[in-house]
C-alpha cells in the first residue's frame, strides 16, 4: 500500500473534526438542519485552513445515503461517502480553476449541470482557486451560479477573494476561513504525533505550529517530515530542517551587538552562515527579532502576539529593560534599509557583516544625533543660490524730468540741521527749515504724505516700485509695470503714465487695481488718473533729477552695479523756487546734466542682461512698440507729409 502523508490521513470526515474553525462549522451545521441549502458558497481564507476539506465534507453531508435528508454527520462507510472521499464520485466534480481558466471550460460546466444527478441527490462542482478564472469565464457563470438547477450545488474556494468579481461574490454564501490558533493546532499535533508514536518534545512542536504561521497543511507536513529523524526531536532539529536562524542564536546575536561588541557580532554573524544560514534569512529573521523585542519591552504579557518559546522570552523581558525602545525602532528601520542591497549584491555575506556593524548602539547614536542636528539646523541652511541674469533691477519707467530750481550755494554743515517731521519722511512745514542733512533716510511708503499743492516727491520711482510689488493680479502688476511710470503725486491724487496708447484702455480698466495697491502702501486711500505719454517709455530707468526743497535725491530701490555720479547738493531750504512738474526739459538741458551722462551706459547693461536672458531661455529680444507700431520710411519727405504717413493708433486695440 503506499504511503499516506500525515495531512491526508488527518484530514477531517466532519464539521466536528475541523481546527480553529468552529463558526464555520456551527453555520453549515445549522444549514444542513433546517434544510436551507443555498445555490452557491463562497469559502476564502489562507492555505491550509480546511476550505477543500469543508467542501468535501459539505458534500459528503448532502449525499450520504445512511439517511434520507441531508446530514451534518455524514456516516463515512457508505458508498456516496467513500467515492467522494476518494474522488470518483460521479456527482462530485471538482475543478482546478488554475488549468481551466477558459470561458469553454465554464460553458462545459454549465452544460453538463443541466443533466440530474445520477447516484446522489445533488450534483456539487467544486471550484477550487476560482479567482484564477477569467473575467469572460466569470460572466458565463453569473447566471447559472444566482439561478442553478434545484439539485445543483456550486462551491468556490479561494485563497484570494480580492481577485474574484464582486458579481461573483453577491451570488454567493462567503464564509471567511481564519488561521488556526497556536494552541489547537498544538493540541491537534499533538494528537497525532501520540497516533503516530513521533517522540517529540513539547518546544519542538511548539515551534512546528510556530513556524506554520496558522497552516495546519504545513504544520502536518512539516511534522511528517520530523517523524523521520532520530527521536526524540529537539527544537534545534526543528530550525535546521527550516532553514531559519534559532532564537537562542538570534538573541546571542542580539546580546553582542546591544553591548556594543564589533568583534562577537562578527564572529556571531560568520558561525551562521557557517552553518548554512542564507544572509538575507538571517536578516529578515533578525529584524522579526526585533519586533519581539519591541513587544517584550511594551507589551510584556502578550506572549500570544510572538512566536517565541517560554525560555526565550523570559530572557527577552530581561533583556530589555533597561533598553531604550528607540534604539529597537532604529535598528528595524536600519535593517528595513539594507534588505534590498543584500537581495541584490553579489557580495552578501560581505553587505550582512556591514549591516550588523551599523547596528551597534555607537553607531545607531551617531546617526541619531546626526539627524537631530540636520533638523535643528534646517531653518538655518541658506537656500541654495540661483543664478539671475543680471544684477541689474528691472527696468521701471522714468519719472518726468522737471526743470531744476534755482542754484543757491549750499549751506555750511555746520547749518545743516533736520527737524524732527523731516527725518521720519514727511515734507517740511510751512516755516522755513534747515536743509535735509545727507545722511536723513528716505521716505519708506508707510506714511501719509502730506498733500502739496505742486511739490513732486523725489522718491517716485521708489513708491512706484513698492506700489506694482503689491499690484493685484499678476496681469496687472505686469502691465503697469512694462507701460506704467508715477508721473505725479501729492499724498491724495496720483497720475500715471501709460506709453503705449493702444494700452491705455485696457490700463483704465485696472485703475481699481492701482488703487487698491496705493492703499495697500500708504494706508489710506489715494486717487489715480491716467494719462498717455508723449514719448515712448525709455528702456532703462533714469534717475530722477527734480528736486524738492529740503530734500536730497531719494536712493535707488535696489543696488545698481554701475557706479553713478553723486548726487547734485540739495538747495536751501529757503529757496523762492518751487519746481514744476511740466513742461519737461528739452533734449539739449537733458543731456547736459551730469546724470543724463550715464545714461547710455545704464541702457548698455540693461540690452546686455535682456540679452542673456533671452539666450538662456533660447529666445530673442523683441521690441513691443517697433513690433506694434512700425515706424514708416519719411527720407525725403516734407514735414506736413511726414505727419500724415504716420499712423493712428487711437483705433487699436492690442492685446497684453
């Protein structure tokens, strides 16, 4: 006769013989019962956990003859039972969905239910890893598995439930198998090894249930395997017959390496692989080590969540109380991080010994601290620097030049006094004042100017810049800053120069906008008008020239890298003169000033960063007027048809 392993002789012939799984087994008796039998049952679960046998089981009680109705108990000896037990029942049909994975295979089936049983009372197909059907072969059976023949009976099983359609699943009674718990499959082990006289020690069949992890399929086999060494099995014959690290070695191991021993972790780590443990075996048993460390240490009386036998955990709890649970988490997290390169080098054992050093507590502090000190340190490492293209601000419009007042020789330092309104920005009072000394700061934007009637402020091109920063929205602050310049402004009413004429009536329309910002600034509210400008807006910023009575030129808003001229000495504060807005210079007094002299070379750098800007984006520099507004040819024309050949923009409107 041949030879039965142990997980075919001990499979179970009823409800009542099945392990761990005892809802299930009320269930389906309480089914056979009443007599509800459903259409179709849906039994899932982990391997080894008894769904074929259930379903074997669930046939046997449907069709044993010792009785005229179906049966929880099913006798076993008749002969319904025996051919079904053996597999050559002609009503049970059993199916490995894993070979006939086809839709003809579904329609087969479904064409042969059609026929009546020919010897029991119903047909059962078994359909067993019915998730490896396919979708077409799913959809076949959805009908004849929700309405089948009255003496019809389908069982699926599976090992993932994930995989099979939810269609498939409503039409079914599910019934989720469990792994089976440590003790009754130890006392189950136990059972047969006493049947099959397997001299066993009680921590040898421990760790056979142990290492099962729920499947009594494995746990059988592997017990039919220990049968065949030299009795008695000690729990060493069990780990070598696995292959897996003993825990008495794991936690030595973990001894030499918590006493921060480089030598004994090394000597350690070779005796195993000596010994024929594989590296990637011994880390991933060692990182599961640390995980019972880490129970031991937080939950010490939850043997249960462990598979670690009596002795060794009691060392364990000893061992880790003095033990700082970081140091656990670290080293999980170091050897989480090191899988990968030992399952990928050519150099295991080499990349084993590596990661066992990185995880003496010397080197787990190091890096902990390391990382404390990258962290505190985060908000003080500078941003990496990117590269501008010039350092050159961008271009802003230019504020009107106005004619200068009238020279009077500057006063003596020692008359250089500033009264307290004037060093915080604001214009000087009616009374005649000292001059502003050199070094006064300029007015920042954050104050009410003060209305006058026709003194210009010199920092124009200072309170434009802060005004199109807090320009809303993007669109906006674009615009005004490309064909926008602060012509004018007397703390109340503000006039803005617009340099394109065809984008002036797209600029009324954000005139709101423009309002909102000089709000945003000043805090409190300023009125804008806009105007077109005579000429076009020039390329680069020039610097402004007029100057109010008490004051000095206003700074530039950001550093120029070209050296400029000083700035002219500031007139007394007594001077009858009061400078007006209008009319600007004429080319010949512009020029002759000693700031329209660096002119040229402000527009030399400014074409030279426009330039390079546009290299590094592989564009080129276009000029928005000459493209919008060509300039016809007038050689040789007289000036009246000069004027006429020119063209009207009033009636364009081009799009920002």
């Amino acid at each position: 006769m041949a030879y039965e392993p142990l997980h075919h002789k001990y499979r179970p012939q009823t409800f009542g013989a099945l392990v761990g799984q005892d809802a299930i087994a009320t269930t389906l008796t309480s089914a056979l019962n009443q007599r509800r039998i459903a259409p179709a049952y849906l039994f899932c679960g982990p391997r080894g956990t008894g769904k074929t046998s259930s379903a074997r089981i669930l046939a046997k009680s449907l069709n044993c003859i010792a009785q005229d109705h179906p049966t929880p108990n099913p006798c076993g000896v008749c002969d319904t039972c025996r051919s079904i037990t053996n597999g050559s029942a002609l009503d049970f049909i059993e199916i490995d969905a894993a070979s006939n994975t086809g839709v003809d295979n579904i329609r087969e089936l479904i064409e042969r239910a059609q026929f009546a049983p020919v010897q029991c009372r119903y047909k059962v197909y078994v359909v067993d890893e019915c998730h490896m059907l396919s979708t077409a072969a799913f959809n076949a059976l959805l009908k004849t598995l929700e309405e089948p023949p009255s003496n019809v009976v389908f069982i699926l099983a599976t090992t993932d439930p994930q995989r099979v359609l939810p269609t498939i699943i409503s039409r079914c009674q599910r019934f989720d198998y469990r792994r089976i718990p440590l003790e009754p499959m130890i006392a189950h082990l136990r059972k047969i090894a006493d049947q099959e006289n397997i001299v066993i020690n009680d921590a040898a069949l421990r760790l056979v249930a142990q290492v099962s992890q729920g499947g009594l399929r494995d746990a059988q086999s592997l017990l039919d395997q220990l049968s065949l060494l030299e009795p008695p099995v000690e729990a060493d014959s069990v780990w070598d017959l696995v292959g897996a690290v003993p825990e008495r070695d794991l936690l030595t191991l973990v001894q030499a390496i918590l006493s921060d021993d480089s030598t004994a972790v090394l000597d350690g780590a070779r005796k195993l692989m000596d010994r024929g443990r594989e590296p990637l075996i011994v880390l991933q048993n060692l990182a599961g080590f640390y995980r019972d460390l880490l129970i031991a240490k937080t939950a010490g009386d939850r043997h249960d969540l462990v598979a670690i036998t009596p002795p060794t955990w009691a060392d364990m709890q000893t061992l880790v109380q003095q033990l700082d649970p970081i140091v656990l988490l670290l080293g999980q997290q170091h050897l989480r991080s090191a899988e990968v390169q030992i399952k990928n080098t050519t150099q295991p054992r080499l990349w084993l010994e590596v990661t066992l050093l990185g995880l003496l507590p010397s080197t787990l502090a190091g890096q902990a601290s390391g990382a404390m000190s990258a962290g505190r340190a985060g908000g003080a490492i500078a941003p990496p620097i990117t590269p501008t293209i010039a350092p050159s601000p961008p271009p802003q419009p230019a504020p009107p030049i106005v004619s200068p007042p009238l020279s009077v020789p500057p006063p003596a330092p020692a008359d250089l006094a500033l009264p307290p309104e004037t060093a915080n920005g604001a214009a000087p009072s009616p009374t005649p004042a000292p001059a502003a000394a050199s070094n006064s700061p300029p007015n920042n934007g954050q104050e009410a100017l003060p209305a006058a009637e026709a003194t210009p402020s010199p920092n124009l091109g200072q309170l434009w810049l802060q005004v199109i920063a807090v320009l809303e929205p993007l669109g906006t602050r674009a615009l005004m800053q490309q064909q926008g310049s602060l012509l004018f402004f007397d703390g109340v009413v503000a006039r803005v120069g617009i340099s394109s004429r065809p984008l002036f009536k797209m600029a009324q329309g954000r005139v709101e906008n423009v309002e909102a910002a000089f709000q945003l600034v000043l805090n409190h509210k300023v009125q804008v008008s806009l105007e077109v400008l005579p000429d076009p807006k020039p390329e680069a910023p020039a610097p402004n020239i007029s100057q109010a009575p008490g004051q000095q030129t206003a700074s530039p808003p950001a550093p120029v890298v070209l050296p400029t001229p000083p700035p002219a000495p500031a007139p007394a504060a007594d001077s009858p003169t009061v400078p007006s807005p209008d009319p600007p210079l004429p080319a010949e007094a512009s020029s002759s000033t000693p700031a329209a002299t660096s002119l040229p070379a402000i527009a030399s750098d400014f074409d030279r960063a426009v330039k390079n800007f546009a290299h590094f984006f592989n564009g080129q520099v276009v000029d928005l007027d000459d493209d919008l507004n060509p300039e016809p040819d007038t050689t040789g024309l007289k000036p009246s048809e000069a004027a006429a050949k020119q063209p009207s923009h009033a009636d364009k409107d081009v799009p920002f």
